[in-house]
C-alpha cells in the first residue's frame, strides 16, 4: 500500500508539473492570412484581409509650367495674363499628387463600388499691384501670401476632393463626373481648359443608370448647381464701371439653393467609338431687386442645356487613334458650355493704332441671365464645340491636334440693359447704336507626347485662343483705373483680342 500510495503520489506531482510547463509556453499562432489578387475587377486589385471585398490604390504625380499665362492650363484672357505688361507671368508652376482609393464588393444585387480621389497640390501666383507704386504677391483668388493654409486660395498649398462617391444598384450617389460631360468632357485630345464641352469639375449627384445591354445606358441624375453649374445672375441695378471694365456687367444676385439641376444621358459604347446625347434643366433662382427683401425680385427663370458628343476609335491612321467630338447649345445655362474650369469674365489688352486711345482692350462676360430692378429675367443663349484628333506614332509617341469655339448671345432686352450700363459706367463712343456685348471665344492647339516607359509621359502642348467681339468697328471706351494691374485710366479701342501659350507637363501614373 506505501508503495502503491507513493507511485500515485509522484503520478500526480510529475502532471502538475508538465502542466505548469504547458502554461509558461507561448500559444499557438493564428494562420497568417495572406493578401490575395482579386481577379474580378482587373488588374491591381487584392482581397482586403479578412473579407470579400476588393480594393485597389492608385493615383499621379503631375508637374505642369504654362508659358505666357498667369494660370497653368489657361490661356491668358484675363486678369494680370490679360494685361500683357510687367504683371504677366512669363510662366506659371503648379505640382500636384492625387491618391484614389477603390473598393468593389460582389453581392446579390450586383458589385458595391466606392471610389474616392483627393489630391494635394502647390501651385505659384501673381503680383498685383496697389496703386501706389508698389506691389503684394496674392493668389488669383486675391489672397495674401503666404497662403498655404489656405484650402480656396489657387496659389500656395491646397487639397481638396476630386471624387467621393458610392455605387449600388445602379444608383451613383456623391461627388463624381456629371453625366451630362462626353467622358473626355473638356479635353477632346489636350491638355488646356476649353469652352464648348459639359465640364470636367466633378460634382454631387444622386444618378439612376439603366444598363440595356450591348453597351447601351440611360442616366437620370439630379446634381449641385452651386459654383459647378452656375455662370453669372446679373444684376444691372448693381453695376459699375469697374466690372464693367473686366466683364463682369452687372452685380451677381443669386439666392439660396431651391431646386438642384435634373439631367438626362443616353450612350451607345462601342468597339467601334461611342455616341452620347446629353440634356440638363438649371433653375435660375435669382435673390432681390436691392438691399432687402421689400425690393421685390424677379421670378425663377428655367434654363436648359442639350449636347451631342461622339468618339470614333479604329482609325485606319493606327492603333489608338481617336477623334472626339462634341456640340453643346444652352439657353439659360451656360456653366455647360463654360465649364467651372474656364473663366466667364475676360479682358485681354493689346495694342491699337486709332488716334486718342491708350491701348485697345477686348471685353467680354458670361452670364445665365440679366435683369433689372423690377423686370423679368433675361436668359442668355450660347453654343460651342470642341473636338480633337489624336495619332500615335508608335507606343512611346503620339501628336494631338484640337480646336474649340464657344458663342455667347445676348438677346435684344438684355443687350438694351447692358449696352445702357457701357454707355452710362463707361462712355461707349459708338452709344446704343454700336453696342453689341455678344462675343466667340476660340481656342486651337497641338500637343506631342512622350512616353519612355508606361505610365510615364512628358509633353508639350501649344495653344493659340482668340476672343472675337462685335463691338462696332473704331469703338471705345473710358477705363477706371486699373490698379491691380497698372492700368491707367485712359481711352481704350475695343479690339478683338488673342493669346499663345505654352504647357510643359510631365505626369507619372500609378
């Protein structure tokens, strides 16, 4: 029995032992869950770890300069590039990195995409002078530098979201391309802003897109109107000689938001190109007559915009090669063919010969609509194209050539509201008989790209704009001081005016 006791005894001393052993052990590890390709949505995606959903990263480093244009990717049609003297930039700089973030998740009622692109960006401004002999360095939005905090100054540093957006069902909801836009929207085959096209700015939406199959879709969105979508509401109570003299003829008198703009999109995507029709309904909600409410204001006024874009691929010129097209007429709308990214405000000077002016000067405005104190609103009519043609010499080189036209109308009320502020602010010589404020905006170029090795190109793109104007021939006008650009108060020829410029990019996706 003591010995049978004793083997028990040790029995249970050894366990207790190899338990307590067991304890001080680390344990065992979890399998390491590998990232894994996703092969559903092309290349570049991965499973996110842990779960059925894809995502891939991507963006570009952009390096651009502008020769000749105190904004990169302009011509240089107004403000101190317009002046052609010592406050023009010989060239301007901007570099910009944007980071995009997609995730795509297959369910029962079809893929659950995200996207979101934001980018950060350091860009050059102006000098701008003060009247009094000396001059501050300000960002074309008039800001003091330094300004790079910040985030709504053009010049120093910025970043802002390009695109945010969800896709379930069909529904696209958040900030992304309208569907108005050809999917090329302001560059047909280059690389400057040009009127006669839907816009590239992204905007908020709640779109519906129906897929009929064999690459046919319908979208119906409603989108933000605010800035991306709205010109000028003209005021001609409001206006003075001093925006008469940069384009700006009246006071803008928008309200708040009451209606956002309803879009409609048919596109045909083919292996041959595409054909788009496009057509948008903008609300004109105006504010009031004067100071306050008791001034009364003038009725909402409902505009419209309609678009043809086509896209031939195949060319027998070569593999690649491309030609883009599109036409745009709007009535009341005119964000759709001046795109937020073009200006709507123009004053270009040159040279004149008549006896008596200074300088010629060309003059020139964008408007939705104009109104005066206790009348209706006026609604303005433009039309434009833009188109480009784009060869590939090989797959290292490849030569564009473009061209756009924009046309803005003024009918017979609103030209008799604003030729009555030219005469009045500044003293039209040829009077109510010579005014005609209607005007084309046309821009040509040319681009050559190189691309060493893929996703990294570098490129030239030469750019010749015009502004056409129909001020009757030898007219001129009494300019206000123009201190923010040395310009002197003086007699000044209405003259058609033009601009060439230069881009120098480079750009490396990923």
């Amino acid at each position: 029995m003591k010995l049978t006791r004793t083997l028990i005894l040790g029995a249970a001393a050894a366990l207790a032992g190899a338990e307590a052993r067991a304890a001080d052990l680390p344990a065992k590890a979890k399998p390491i869950e590998y990232v894994k390709v996703c092969s559903l949505y092309g290349p570049g995606f991965y499973y996110i770890p842990g779960t059925d959903t894809c995502i891939k990263l991507g963006g570009y480093l952009r390096a651009w300069t502008t020769v000749r244009s105190n904004i990169q990717g302009y011509p240089a049609d107004e403000g101190p590039g317009g002046a052609q003297n010592r406050f023009s930039n010989a060239y301007s700089w901007r570099a910009r990195e944007a980071l995009s973030i997609d995730t795509r998740t297959a369910t029962e009622y079809g893929t659950v995409r995200t996207f979101f692109q934001a980018a950060f960006q350091w860009s050059d401004g102006n000098y701008s002078g003060q009247g009094n002999g000396t001059s501050v360095y300000q960002s074309i939005g008039g800001v003091s530098a330094p300004n790079n905090a910040n985030p709504g100054a053009v010049a120093g540093g910025a970043m802002w979201f390009q695109d945010a957006f969800i896709q379930f069902a069909g529904f696209t909801i958040g900030k992304t391309l309208s569907q108005f836009s050809a999917p090329w929207a302001d560059y047909p085959a280059n690389w400057y802003e040009l009127v006669g096209s839907g816009g590239f700015e992204k905007v908020n939406q709640f779109t519906y897109t129906a897929d009929f199959g064999q690459g046919i879709t319908a979208s119906f969105s409603a989108q933000d109107q605010v800035q991306n979508y709205t010109t000028s509401i003209w005021n001609m109570g409001a206006a003075t000689a001093a925006g008469l003299a940069f384009g700006s003829y009246g006071g803008n008198d928008f309200a708040g938001t009451i209606a956002p703009d309803f879009v409609a999109m048919l596109r045909v995507d083919q292996p041959w190109g595409l054909f788009q029709a496009s057509f948008a309904a903008h609300d004109n909600h105006a504010a009031y007559y004067g100071a306050s409410e008791i001034t009364g204001h003038p009725d909402d006024k409902w505009g419209w915009a309609g678009q043809l874009a086509l896209s031939i691929k195949n060319l027998p010129t070569g593999p690649g090669d491309t030609i883009n097209i599109q036409g745009v007429y709007t009535d009341g709308a005119s964000r759709y063919n001046f795109s937020s990214l073009n200006g709507t405000n123009f004053a270009m000077y040159g040279g004149t010969n008549l006896a008596g002016a200074y300088q010629s000067v060309g003059i020139a405005g964008v408007s939705d609509s104009v109104f005066v104190p206790g009348g209706g609103q006026e609604l303005t009519k433009t039309f434009g194209f833009n188109g480009g043609f784009t060869h590939n010499w090989d797959r290292h080189w490849a030569t564009s050539l473009y061209g756009a036209l924009a046309a803005v109308r003024y009918n017979s009320t609103a030209k008799g509201y604003i030729c009555g502020a030219f005469v009045t602010g500044l003293a039209l010589s040829s009077g109510l008989a010579g005014c005609n404020p209607d005007f084309n905006y046309a821009s040509i170029g040319t681009y050559t790209s190189w691309t060493p090795v893929k996703n990294l190109t570098f490129l030239a793109d030469v750019n010749y704009m015009m502004l056409d104007q129909k001020w009757a021939s030898g007219s001129t006008v009494t300019l206000p001081l123009q201190s923010g650009i040395a310009k002197p108060g003086a007699v000044y020829e209405l003259k058609n005016q033009n601009s060439l410029t230069m881009l120098l990019h480079a750009q490396r996706n990923w």
